[in-house]
C-alpha cells in the first residue's frame, strides 16, 4: 500500500518537448518558473533553463547511451530526496515524461515515497519530429493508424518484447525512438517478418532543433545509408507511406537560414529579439552573450538629473539600456508618468523608440531610415531647429562617444549627460555557449556594438574557420576592424531587423 502524502513539497515530472524552445507547453513553463530545485536531462533544450527563478538550483541528470551522468535509481532517489525537504522540484524530460520516459517509475517512487507530484504531459518527438521533417505520421491518403515502439528495451530482459510479426503486417505508420543504434537489426526484423524493403522510411536526428537532419531511404537500404553517413543518436524513425509527403510538405529544412549556426553576442536580456528574428528564418542560434548591462557607479548623480528631467527641452535616449536605466530612477522618484513635463523625446533608432513607445510616451525626433547613429541623430537636430540655448538631457553609458555632446554644444544647445549605466563583461552566462563554439564551430558571428567586440576578443576565444562576422553598422564595423578582423556584412538599416535582412541577404 502506497505511503500517505504528507510533505510540503511538490515534484512536477513535466515533458520538455522535443526541443524547439517554443513547443514548451505553458503549464510546463510555469512549472520551471516555480521550481526551487531543476532536474533536467540531456535532451532538454537549455533554453527551457532560463525561464527559471533566480536563485533556482540546477542539477544535471542527463542520460545517453553509454555515458549516464547518474543511474535511473539515484535519480529517482535524488528527486525523492528533494521534494521530501519541502521543496519544488521541477523534473525536465526530453519529449513526453512517460512516453518511454521512465516517468511512470519516478512518479511511483514519489508515491511510495509519500510526496506530491504532478505529471505534465510534453509534446513527443515522435509526432513533432516527422512533422519538422515535413512527414505527417497520419494522412488520408496513406495511413489512418499510427504505431509507437521504442527501439531501445531494457537491456536486463533476456528476450525482446517486441513482437515483430505483428509490427511488420501491421497497418499505417510505424515510428521508434532511441534505435539508431540498432537500425540494421530492427529493419533486418521487419524485413524477415514480412515487410517489404522498398517500403519509404526516415530517420530525423535532433527533430525540431535548428541542427535538424533527416535521412530519408527504404526500410532495405537505410541501415546503409546510416552508416554510410555517420547518423548518430538522438533520432526518430518513421516507417511508411507518409514518408512521400516529405517532398511537398518539408517546411522546417527550407527555411533560408536553415543549416546555419549563428552566433549572438548580444546581453541575455536583449539576445531574445534578434535570436527569435534569426530561428524565425531557420538558423541554429548560439546565445553568446559577452557583456552584462548594470548601474553606474553614481547613481546619485543620475538620480538628481532623472529628477529634474522635467525642466530640459529634450530628452535623448541611444540605445534601449538608456531608456530602462531612465525609466527604472524615474519610477523611483515619481508616480505618474506625466512628471517628465514637457520635455520632447529623441530617439536613436526604432529599437530604442520601441522602449519609449511602451510607456506611452511618444517620439519626437529620430534619425533619418538608415543612419541610425549618433551622427544621423545630430543631423536630425540640425534639421530639425535652432539648437541655441535649448537644454537638452543625454541619457547615455558611461562608455560611450561624446559625438552627441561635443555636437550638439558645437550648435550652442545646453547638454547634460546623465550617466544611467555601464556594460561589463559577461563570465558566467556564457560558459555553455563558449563549450559549444568550441565545439560545434559556427558560420557566422553578429556584433550589435562596439562593446560586445571588445568583449568578446576579451574572451580569447579563437573564431572558428571560415566563420564570417555581421556587424549592425559603420560605429559597430569600426571596433571590428580595430582589431584587425573582417566585416562580411553590415547592415544598411543600422537596427535589429536591418541586421537580420543584411544576413539573410548574404546567405540566399
């Protein structure tokens, strides 16, 4: 008889999905969000990771052939352990936690073991993976019954529980998971159960990841072509008719950046827009971020000068960082927005615009398209008005160039810089990225300021072969070729989308 429940704490044993960040269900992220404890795998996406609470213990359990970072035993004991001292504890598993997942056994040692659990369901790999590789596992045409099997038992049993007469005559669709490793006898066993081998058959290794590949063939000759091609595990099989379908409805690997690996050095915070931008279009995206936007030091000198932003003519924001650096004082020292007076607003470029834009404030004065730089601002302003005597308030970090001061003085404004924040480099947020640089390589790096250059050189990292390097515009590209390197691409429209467009351009 099962213990009776009586601790505090709460195990939730939550399907990740088979990677792409966006096939995380939404109860499975509000789950991760409220873990004191992640327990998570070596198929979950990491990205799933950051939607974590600060301060959020992160344990790595990850399983996969020959290499088990820990046994199914003290996995389940650890979560067991965890969840009886009060804890959330949040277990990640790759796809579904119990299609082949094990994750009937470890709620049923949280059972016995008296402490709550919770299991969420996950989108499988495979359903989802067929699907990226444009291969509907049903369809009216070809098949109305969908098999699953997995291709890897428990190796303790002496015989296999599969019973391959069956699987080989039966109807529809027939996928397994984790039998890579046995591709050759599995098929050998449809085969000699009566399956014919010119039968269409696929293999999709890391489904739905950017690094998606798909081996397509017949269940005769694929084992051949798995060797012939080195196809490694992770990969789901699907065997059948729907197969065909591939050629009209492979959506997924005709993206124009599919193939791509891309580097983004971008602060975590503000790596999401131009990251989603580029998967969008089919890159493999690697978050590398190189700075860490914080405070400047004197906050008390910010502080009287977000104070009095009320008496300044215009108030001048050049990047994002500014306007969250602003807005974070501001709602310190007031309650209503409408304390900022009369003061108009200029932008450097739509980015920066956007954030202003968000406090419903509107924008008066930005660049012309495509000279969204500190020089573009102040011919803006020189277009614009009469800058004598006009009080003006740049919000800026304290690295920047005095371009805007030294101008705008130049036409007799009166400038104050309010000193808002700094960037320093990033060390611990990118240790994950910097292993799977070094080991995976890249196709192309993008730069968003002069800052996440000089930082990442800062790294020593060597740039892989061949690797080409964007740049968002001329200020970026300058500390680029400071440091001797090439700038392949710059984009036209110096902002997010123009940098994206300039890479996609380059790669078509």
């Amino acid at each position: 008889m099962a213990s009776k429940t009586t601790s505090p704490g709460i195990c939730y044993l939550v399907g990740a999905g088979p990677g792409d960040p966006g096939l995380l269900t939404i109860k499975g992220k509000e789950c991760i969000e409220a873990a004191d404890v992640l327990v998570y795998d070596y198929l979950c996406n990491p990205e799933h990771l950051r939607h974590a609470k600060p301060g959020t213990e992160r344990i790595y359990v990850g399983k996969k052939a020959g290499d088990h970072t820990l046994k199914q035993e003290e996995i389940n004991a650890l979560i067991v352990k965890l969840t009886s001292e009060g804890k959330t504890v949040t277990r990640l598993k790759g796809g579904d936690p119990v299609l082949f997942g094990r994750g009937a056994e470890e709620a049923a040692e949280l059972r016995e073991a008296g402490v709550r659990f919770e299991i969420v369901p996950g989108i499988t790999s495979a359903i989802a993976g067929p699907a990226y590789a444009g291969i509907p596992v049903t369809h009216r045409s070809h098949a109305s019954m969908l098999t699953i099997f997995t291709g890897h038992e428990d190796p303790t049993k002496p015989d296999t529980s599969l019973d391959y007469a069956k699987l080989a005559q039966a109807d529809g669709t027939k996928v397994f998971l984790m039998g890579v490793e046995r591709i050759e006898e599995i098929t050998g066993e449809f085969m000699k159960h009566g399956a014919k081998p010119e039968t269409p058959m696929a293999l999709v290794r890391w489904a739905t990841h950017g690094c998606q590949q798909t081996l397509v063939g017949t269940l005769g000759d694929i084992a051949a072509k798995v060797k012939a091609a080195g196809f490694k595990a992770p990969a789901v099989a699907v065997i059948g008719d729907v197969v065909t379908e591939r050629d009209q409805l492979n959506w997924f690997e005709g993206r124009p950046l599919f193939g791509k690996k891309i580097v983004v050095t971008r602060t975590r915070q503000q790596a999401s827009t131009l990251s989603r931008q580029l998967i969008q279009l089919g890159a493999d995206v690697i978050e590398m971020p190189t700075i860490r936007i914080e405070p400047a030091k004197d906050q008390y000198a910010f502080g009287e000068l977000v104070n009095d932003c009320h008496t300044y003519d215009w108030i001048i924001f050049t990047s994002p960082n500014g306007v969250d650096a602003f807005f974070t004082m501001f709602d310190k020292l007031y309650n209503d927005t409408r304390s900022i007076g009369g003061a108009r607003i200029a932008c450097i470029g739509p980015g920066t615009a956007d954030k202003v834009k968000a406090r419903h404030l509107a924008v008066d004065l930005m660049p012309d398209k495509g000279n969204f730089v500190a020089e573009g601002l102040v011919k803006a302003f020189d277009k614009y008005q009469n800058m004598e005597n006009v009080k003006v308030l740049w919000v800026r970090a304290e690295e920047t160039r005095e371009v805007i001061a030294n101008s705008l003085t130049g036409m007799g404004a009166i400038v104050d810089e309010a000193i808002g924040y700094r960037t320093v480099a990033e060390t611990e947020d990118n240790l994950e990225a910097l292993a799977r640089l070094k080991n995976e390589g890249a196709d192309m790096i993008t730069f968003t300021s002069a800052s996440t250059v000089e930082h990442f050189l800062d790294l020593h990292v060597d740039l892989p072969e061949n690797c080409k390097i964007a740049s968002i515009g001329p200020v970026t590209s300058a500390a680029i070729k400071h440091y001797g390197l090439k700038v392949d691409v710059e984009a036209k429209e110096n902002s997010i989308p123009g940098l994206v467009a300039a890479v996609e351009k380059f790669w078509r």
